[in-house]
C-alpha cells in the first residue's frame, strides 16, 4: 500500500508542477519561477526511485502532503485570473517571491534526489540553508505565497495562506517525526536548529562570520 500511496501522491505534486511550469511559460518574467518548478519536477521523479527507510503515511501526513500538492490547481480554481492590481504592489509581491525563490533553489540544491512530497526518512541533511533552519524549502513556500498575496489582495487568498500555513506546519511536524525515529543525528539536529526560524544562537553564528 505505501508505495502506491507514494506514486500517487507524488505522482500528482509532479503533475501540477509540470501544469504550472506550462502556465508559466506564457509570460517571460515567471520563467526564472518556471525553471526552478522544473527542476523540483524532475528531483521529485528521481526521489521516488530511492526506497526511503521510513515513511508517514498516517492520515494527516496524506492529506497535508496531498493538499499541498494540488494546492496551485486549488488557488487557480478559486482566484481566477487576470489580476489587475497598482504596479508598486505588483512589483513588491514579485520581490518577495524572487527573494522566495532564492531561498528555494538553495534548498532544493542541497536536498537534490531526497526530495519528496510525502515525510520520507532519506538522511539527514545539515548543509546549505539547512544549516540554520530546519525546513526551509516550507518557509521558501510559505514567503512566496505571501508574495503572491500582497499582489492579487483578495480575501479569498489571504484564507487560503493561512490554511496553507498550517498544511505546511503539519507536514513539517510529520517529517520530523520521522526522522527522529529513523536517525539519532536528527534528534541532535532538531536541538540545535531552529524549525522556521533560526534559533538566537545560530543567528550570533552568522552575524560573527559576516
């Protein structure tokens, strides 16, 4: 049952993925967006070739991974477009999802084939961004969607970041909770590092190298 649950589940966020990137194509400064979608696509496809040690396929693990997911369909669906909105916002949501952007390519070049869409134990990974919080690529999501709020303002998708906020809080929680039970280092890890927000003591860290 567990890899049929993986296949589809990460089966789907590819899916969507791919969907976005094709929509993307069509207006030139979302292409830097576009690439990036592309290669978590492609990462996931390689991550479901692995066979991880552990997996949640608990109810809330499904159902906050699987959300996720389908999450751009689901905006689309309830947001249509076109959006025509002041040009000074425009250009601040698409600052904060560019900066979003940044963080997430850092991220997904240091998690390459381990990334998954469902709470996976592949190893512990302590470089790049990860080395000052514990789920940055969730952070990169969630500051990105931020962004694409501040530019299309509407109630509707104000409701659907919050609820997003907490599917991704969920599935952080799930991960971690398998991680924990598969590698002792994580353990270590998790006291050290701060979940969205690194901790005071790794913040003097960086501010003494800089």
């Amino acid at each position: 049952m567990t890899p049929l649950v993986r296949f589809g589940v990460q089966g789907t966020a590819i899916a969507v993925l791919l969907w976005n990137v094709a929509r993307m194509m069509w207006t030139p400064i979302f292409w830097p967006f576009a690439a990036v979608l592309l290669m978590e696509a492609v990462w996931l496809g390689f991550s479901l070739r692995k066979t991880p040690r552990r997996v949640d396929t608990t109810g809330s693990a499904v159902l906050a991974s699987s959300g996720i997911a389908v999450y751009p369909v689901l905006i689309a669906w309830i947001v249509p477009g076109p959006y025509i909105e002041p040009t000074w916002r425009f250009a601040v949501s698409y600052g904060v999802q560019l900066a979003a952007l940044v963080l997430e390519l850092w991220a997904l070049l240091s998690l390459r084939d381990t990334l998954t869409q469902l709470p996976e134990a592949h190893g512990v990974i302590q470089t790049g961004p990860y080395r000052y919080v514990r789920h940055p690529l969730y952070v990169a999501y969630i500051v990105a969607f931020f962004g694409s709020c501040i530019g299309v303002w509407r109630v509707s998708l104000w409701i659907l970041f919050a609820v997003f906020v907490i599917l991704e809080w969920l599935r952080a929680r799930a991960e971690e909770r398998v991680l924990s039970k598969t590698f002792s280092a994580y353990r270590s890890y998790q006291t050290q590092t701060g979940m969205f927000v690194p901790r005071w003591r790794t913040l003097r860290e960086v501010l003494r190298g800089v």
